[in-house]
C-alpha cells in the first residue's frame, strides 16, 4: 500500500518507559509498525496493558517516543507537529472538561486552541451532528453520561480532522446511547473521516471496521481485512438436521471431525481452509441420509482474539 493512501503510517515504533524508584524499565511499544488507509474504519485491539493508549498518546504528541516514524496525514509528527496535530482528533477514555462551561462554550474555548478564526468555526454544526444542539446552553454538569461522551466527540471535530482516533469511547456506555454514539462515528466516516477505534467491545469492532489489528504486549500481532481475519478462525461448526434418525457416525465421514447431537443432528468442526462444506453434504448423502436443514456457527472476533493473545501470552 503507498504511503499517500495512508491517514495513518507508522513504522519501527519503539517506546521505553524509563525506570524510576518503584519500577524497573519497561517496554511498552516494540518495534511497531501500522498502516491505517484514509477513509476506512480501523479498530486497534488489546487487552489492558498491550501499549493501545501509548500508540494513541504518542499519536496525539501527549507521549515522546522511543524511536520510529509515525506519520499523520502524512505529516511527520516530529518535523511537522503542528500539522500532524491539526490532523487528528482524539477522543480519550477519560471524561475531561470544566462542569461549569456550556458544550457551546466548551467548543468555542476548544476552537480557539487550535487557532480556528471565529467566522470559520462550526460550532452548533458540530453540537447538532453529535445530537447535542438543544444542550448547548446547557451546564456540562447537567449532561448524562452517552451526553459527556458525545460532547468529547464534538470537541475532538472543532478544528475539522481528517482523522478521529476514539480511545475506548463507549466505556461504562448504556447499550442505547452506546448506538447513538456510533450513528454519530458512522455518518463521520461517511463524510470522509478516517476512524481509529480501540475498544473492549469485541462486537463493536466487528460490526464497525473494515480492518483490525490486534496488539499484545507491545507487539502487532495481526493486521488484516476484517473478513480475512474472520476465516482465519480455528475450528469452525456445522450442523446437519436429518431426514431420519442417527446413532453413530457414518463410515463416509470418516476423516471428518463429527459428532452426534440429538436423534436427527450430526455436527462437524472443521476449517474453512483444509475442506468444504460440499465434500460433507456429499458424504452425508453417500451414507444414505437426506439434509433437512443446515445451520453454521460463525466465526467471531473475540474467539480469534483469544486464539493470537494466547499464542504470544
């Protein structure tokens, strides 16, 4: 993929964080290398500890790497830190902002830190994109919890990035205003944002993204297409429904992983990529049974998040 494609290219990132009195040196960033394409919904996966907040930190110029290049918009953020800000939104875990301030405020004080002149700032744009347009006279005190975590998402847009990096966002979220916020994420996208989502919802990421990585102890351990890491799942299921009743399995499935469940059922683990679901149908009707029904157990994200985390735990 060339570079110019690329909202986000980052490349032998290392971050080591500097022994002190009640900690030895540690390691949180190894070697790192990511290429988020401009326009696509990426999800950065991991469980607590992986380096996924130091990735974003150091994006954000929060955090001061180790070594490596890291690239926003293709602005390096170590010759070009001003316009690689200017390129990125974050969106942290934390709540943060002055309970005092109206979100209209909030947004206005916001645009000003970031240079945005008056007659060009979009202010109630933002807060009625965000469905917060009746609140911004409002108290941020008076906000419930899915409203704080939206207005973080409009002070996150007042200076218009090409890309939004949201670290976590639906945490302690109800499911409904957990929905809202990604109707939010997904019109942005929509309209040419580039999305960078680290969560624990496995689902999200999976609904969501159209590429993810996963990282583990501080090392990318996968990056691929969505469906691509999808079939890489081990031990994918069947279930056949029969015409009659079954009591052992058939000599024709002999080779195949299969099970008997119930009078009528036979289920079967395979992999997508060693056989195919038609060499069993035709297996099943050389040993003289018909298929009244057939159900598939899909492979899911977190199965093969447990799969790789384990693999380098």
């Amino acid at each position: 993929m060339s570079r110019d494609m690329n909202a986000i290219d980052i490349k032998n990132l290392n971050k080591t964080y500097a022994a002190s009195k009640k900690s030895e040196a540690k390691l949180a960033l190894d070697n790192i290398d990511l290429q988020i394409p401009k326009g696509s919904m990426f999800a950065l996966l991991g469980p607590n500890g992986a380096g996924k907040s130091t990735c974003i930190n150091i994006m954000a110029g929060l955090v001061v790497k180790s070594s490596g290049i890291v690239e926003i918009n293709g602005y390096n953020i170590d010759t070009h830190p001003r316009s690689a800000k200017k390129s990125i939104g974050i969106v942290p875990q934390e709540i943060t902002f002055d309970p005092f301030f109206t979100p209209k405020q909030m947004l206005e004080l916001q645009a000003g830190m970031y240079g945005v002149p008056s007659n060009q700032r979009k202010t109630m744009e933002i807060l009625d994109m965000v469905g917060l347009a009746d609140k911004a006279e409002a108290y941020a005190r008076s906000l419930s919890g899915g409203m704080k975590r939206r207005l973080m998402v409009a002070k996150a847009m007042v200076h218009d990035p090409d890309i939004l990096v949201l670290d976590e966002p639906t945490a302690g979220v109800d499911i409904e205003l957990r929905q809202q916020l990604w109707d939010n994420v997904k019109l942005l996208n929509k309209s040419g944002k580039t999305i960078l989502l680290t969560t624990h919802y496995l689902e999200e990421a999976e609904q969501l993204c159209d590429r993810i990585a996963i990282i583990n102890q501080g090392k990318v351990i996968m990056d691929e297409n969505k469906d691509d890491l999808l079939a890489r799942i081990d031990g994918k299921e069947i279930t056949f429904r029969l015409d009659k009743e079954i009591s052992e399995v058939p000599k024709q499935l002999d080779g195949f992983n299969a099970r008997i469940e119930g009078k009528r059922r036979i289920v079967i683990t395979y992999r997508p990529a060693d056989t195919s679901v038609g060499y069993m149908i035709e297996a099943i009707k050389k040993a003289k049974y018909g298929i009244v029904d057939v159900q598939t157990d899909q492979s899911d994200l977190e199965d093969i998040f447990l799969q790789l985390t384990r693999k380098t735990a």
